[in-house]
C-alpha cells in the first residue's frame, strides 16, 4: 500500500504549511501529493506550485469538480501538468452535488449523473489519446456543438499539444453504488470519500469485478497524539459539515453514504442539527466510533495496529490529511 499526502483545499486563503508538507512527504517517500477544490481554491494551481518545487512524488487532483471546467478544459490543464512535471500527473474527478453545482457554477446538475460522468471521461480520453478530433454526440456534451442555440459552424479539432502520455491516469470519486461500479470499467482508479477497512463489505457488490492495476485511494486524517478525543475532533469537524451541509436535506449523497455505512440515524441527525444551525451540536453528535474507523489517530502503537487493517483489504494507496511533519514521518516509518 502507497502512501499519499491529501491537502484538500484552502480556507480562509493559502495555507503557508502545504508546500512544506508536499517537500517533506517527497523526502520521506511519500508516492503522491493531492489537492481539492469546493468553492474558493481551485485544484489545478496549487498543484503546479509544489511540482515546480518537486521532483519525485506523484501530483493529483482529488477532486478536480467537473462542473467547474468542460471536459476539454481539465483534459488542457491535465496535458500542460503532466508536461511540465515530466510525467507525473494523476486526473482525479468528481461531479460534486446539487447545491454546488447550480449554486456555485450555475449550472443544471445532470439528470443522469452516470451518463454524465461516462461522457465526460470519455471527451478527456479522446483528448489524450489523440488519434483524431475530438468527435462525441453525447446527451450532456456534444462534439462540436449541435444546440438549437448554436451557429452550427463548429469544427471538431484535436489538441494542439500532444500529450505526454495517452494512459495519464484518471480516477473518479463516486459514492453511490451504480456510480462507483461504473468508475471500475471506465477510470483507472476511485477515490472514495470515507473507507472503514472493517466494513469493506459495504463496497463489495460495486468493487467486483476490479480490473488489474485499478487504484483504490480513499482518504484519511492521521494525527499521532495521546489524546484519541482531541486527536479525532478534526475529523467530527469535517464530518459535521459534509453530512450535514454539503447537500440538502432531501438529497445529500455524504448522508446516504454514512446510512449506508450502518450509521443511518445518526446521519440524519447531524442534518438535522446543522441545518437548525446548531453546528457545534451537529458534530459533537457525529459517533466517535464513525469518525474512528474512517481515520488513523492516536498513539504510535495504536496507529500501526490500525494501518495493518488497512493493508489487508483492497486499498491500493491511502492518502493521509496529516497535519504535521512527524505524524508523515511516522506513517512512513510505519509503512516499510
């Protein structure tokens, strides 16, 4: 199992530490480093600050929104990374929900979120592989455009730029089952939002049929502290906004992913609790014992205990949130 190094995006603005930890994760081995993007920081320029101040460590986007570019414009961004770094790029894509995509891009979130993904992928695939224009008569994106709204003068073109690599890996983060089956036959990897490697059963069905070499990259918080409350209340924190504000009431897919889990109660809870704007209320109810498995935190002998269950099931690399240079070190140390 490889180890990653997860930044997610920034907050309030940059966060000065990122590019430290990007430098240390290389130094200690780490195999990749990951950036995010929601509605303030955007994925793809952090990441090209740390690959022109790295030389090794592999560069991801988990998650690039594709509602925030056409697939044409993230395969560009893709293709001039993957260049610039001499071959290090790594896609990850996800579709984002409702509430972000037509509250923030202001734009219609598909009707058939799977048929939207599979077009999707499939436009940055001919773009990569660049064997002719780009040429795709999809229901969410058309090749040239045909629109009643357009001229109809619009000409299928093929990238100027040859790419560097026509297999640049690209994964998907996927929650429901249906959507994370179909990212095992079109991607090359997922990245899942929460994995507890004591209930891999709850992605059984959906997991397979795995193609060889298909990547599974879920994300972590690890902190090495002594005190397992505090060391978990980062990860109550995030779990308290996703479940209960990164989505609406009705249709909120990080909820329905922690019902799924064996959780459903308290999911709907932490809804509850947050959209009454009773926030600190919301994650003090998210379940120690949820944000627990779905984390590595604690002691250094109980962080190794931990990472063994982690190995034993299909998770290929672990991408840590860690928020310090000696909880890297010891996960590095830990993983020999």
């Amino acid at each position: 199992m490889r180890l990653g190094l997860a930044l997610g995006y920034w907050g309030r603005g940059p966060d000065r530490s990122h590019l430290d930890l990007a430098t240390e994760a290389e130094n200690l081995g780490y195999d990749s480093v990951w950036t995010a993007e929601a509605w303030g920081s955007d994925a793809f320029t952090p990441l090209t600050w740390i690959a022109a101040r790295t030389s090794r460590i592999r560069l991801g986007t988990a998650i690039a929104q594709m509602a925030a570019r056409t697939p044409t414009a993230t395969a560009m961004h893709a293709l001039t990374l993957d260049h610039l770094s001499g071959g290090r790029m790594m896609l990850g894509l996800g579709l984002s929900g409702p509430q972000v995509v037509e509250g923030w891009y202001g734009r219609p979130f598909p009707a058939s979120p799977l048929t939207a993904t599979r077009e999707y992928v499939d436009v940055i695939r001919q773009v990569l592989r660049r064997e002719g224009p780009v040429a795709l008569d999809g229901r969410f994106h058309q090749h040239p455009y045909r629109g009643a709204d357009g001229t109809g003068i619009g000409k299928a073109l093929k990238p100027i730029t040859h790419p560097l690599r026509a297999d640049l890996p690209l994964l998907l983060g996927a929650e429901g089952p249906k959507n994370i089956a179909q990212t095992t036959r079109i991607a090359d990897g997922w990245l899942p939002l929460y994995w507890s490697p004591t209930r891999t059963d709850v992605y059984q069905a959906s997991l397979a049929e795995l193609p060889e070499g298909f990547m599974i990259a879920p994300m972590a918080r690890a902190k090495v502290c002594d005190d397992i409350a505090e060391g978990l209340l980062p990860v109550k924190a995030m779990l308290g906004f996703y479940i209960g504000g990164m989505g609406h009431a009705a249709r909120n897919f990080h909820a329905d992913l922690m019902a799924r889990m064996g959780y459903e109660e308290e999911a709907r809870r932490i809804q509850e609790l947050f959209l009454a704007g009773r926030r600190e209320e919301a994650v003090l109810a998210v379940p120690d014992a949820f944000a627990d498995e779905i984390s590595l935190v604690g002691p250094r002998e109980r962080i190794a205990e931990r990472l063994d269950l982690w190995r034993k099931g299909p998770v290929t690399d672990l991408l840590v949130t860690a928020p310090d240079p000696h909880t890297l070190r010891v996960l590095a140390e830990l993983n020999n």
